[in-house]
C-alpha cells in the first residue's frame, strides 16, 4: 500500500483512508526522556514496587504530556493513535467508552467528534466531570448498566470502546482468561448497540489464545485487527483488538424494546 505523505507520516487505515497515526518524533522524545530522568528514593514504609511505580510515572513523557496537554490520563494518546490509525470517531457519532476512569479516553472521544457526537462512559470508580460526556458511576458487569447505558444514548451508538481491565495476579495465564472475559462481556454488549457499519475496540493481553473471541469479531465485523499504541508502554503485554464494519445479522439482532 502507497505510504501516508500527510503530515504524519503515518500507514493508510484499514478502511482505506489515509489517517497519520500521532507520533512523538525521535529526537523530542529523547529530550523529554532526558529530562524526566528522575530517581526516587526509597522511603521508610515504601514497598520497592511502589517506588518502581512512582519512578516510572515521573520518567513517563506521555505522562508529562497529559499533564500538558490536559488528559486526565496518558491513555488518551493510545486512542488518540488508534483513532488516527483505524477512523474510530467521526462527528457527530454515538461513542461508548467502558471502563471509562480517570476519563482520558471520553476527552479524546469528545474532541473527535468535534463535539457534535454523544459520549457516556461507565466506570464502577468516582470520575470528575469531563466536558461534554455524560458518566456513569457503575460496575459493567451490574445487571442495571445495560439498560442504564442505552437509555443514556437513546439509540443505536456508532462505535464501543473498552479500556476495561481486571487487576493483574501476576498469573500470565488467569490475568489473560480474565481480560479476554471483560472484553467478550464489551462485545456482547456492543452486538446489542452497535449502528450498522459501527466499530468496536477492546483491550486484550498478548499470548495465550483468544480465538473464539476473534472468531466472533470476524463474524461480526467486515474487517479485525490488532494493534499496540505506541503510548502502550513497551514492558506491558497489552494490545487491542479492533473490529470495523459492524454487520447486523439475525444472530446479533438487537432486542426490541
């Protein structure tokens, strides 16, 4: 395929447009790695993963550029490169954001749609307000947050994102079942919403199987992909399984009210 000559440099989408995915540029990103090179020391009572955490953060410079920029969260630029890679958010679209806290992703989403679209998110954490989203403070999983969600949205949504994840054990095989169960959950979810030709975009772990997962997309969904944002720190298993095309067949048919 002909390489992007815009601005960003960046891949034709599998869609076929040509949108640049944002990077930092080489030599920007050295100096802001330079200049966030922070040691902590370890105080009385902190544990050393703390300490490993908080050293991380300060030496992050997507971190610092959230900070900036004012992202309530570094993952906002994750989307922001999903969405500049896949064409997830048009104006005037329906976005669904699961597992939306701290709400970085809502302010991309908002912003996206050049604030003509609809945005709620749910997170079962207390969020601040983001401009322009509508939020729920309630646990996906619960019974209610179904009918809660579409009845914020008012009919069928354009695209599903789930950032969700499930705290880590440190067990590579049950952190994997436990995502891949989270991000099953969003695409039943999304079946039931979806508008026709809508996209779907959930957070899985690398290695381990997620074929009936994927199976599922393909049925589902003109086209499947799999992409790693270059916000996605470099030592972090996690990637996202990106679904466009959305088909509206008699096996996904929304239930009628």
């Amino acid at each position: 395929m002909p390489k992007n000559k815009g601005k960003g440099g960046g891949k034709p989408n599998a869609l076929g447009g040509e949108m640049p995915i944002r990077k930092m540029k080489p030599d920007a990103k050295k100096v802001a790695d330079r200049e966030l090179t922070v040691k902590v020391k370890t105080a009385r009572g902190r544990k050393i993963g703390s300490k490993l955490w908080l050293e991380r953060q300060l030496n992050d410079p997507f971190v610092a550029r959230a900070k900036k920029e004012g992202y309530k969260s570094r993952a906002a630029y994750k989307l922001i490169e999903l969405d500049d890679k896949f064409g997830l958010l048009k104006p005037g679209g329906r976005i669904v954001d699961l597992g939306a806290a701290p709400g970085g992703w809502c302010q991309v989403a908002w912003q996206r749609t050049k604030g003509t679209g609809q945005v709620v998110g749910i997170d079962y954490l207390e969020m601040e307000d983001v401009p322009g989203a509508q939020l729920l403070q309630m646990d996906f999983l619960d019974e209610e947050a179904d009918k809660a969600l579409k009845d914020l949205l008012g009919g069928p949504a354009d695209t599903v994102l789930s950032d969700m994840a499930a705290p880590t054990t440190g067990h590579k095989p049950t952190d994997h079942l436990r995502i891949i169960a989270l991000a099953e959950e969003a695409l039943g979810f999304a079946e039931t919403v979806l508008a026709p030709g809508g996209s779907f975009v959930a957070k899985v772990l690398q290695g381990g199987s997620e074929k009936q997962l994927l199976d599922r997309l393909k049925r589902n969904f003109e086209k499947v992909a799999h992409a790693k944002p270059e916000a996605s720190r470099s030592d972090s298993a996690e990637m996202y399984v990106v679904g466009m095309g959305f088909r509206r067949t008699s096996a996904n048919q929304a239930p009628q009210d």
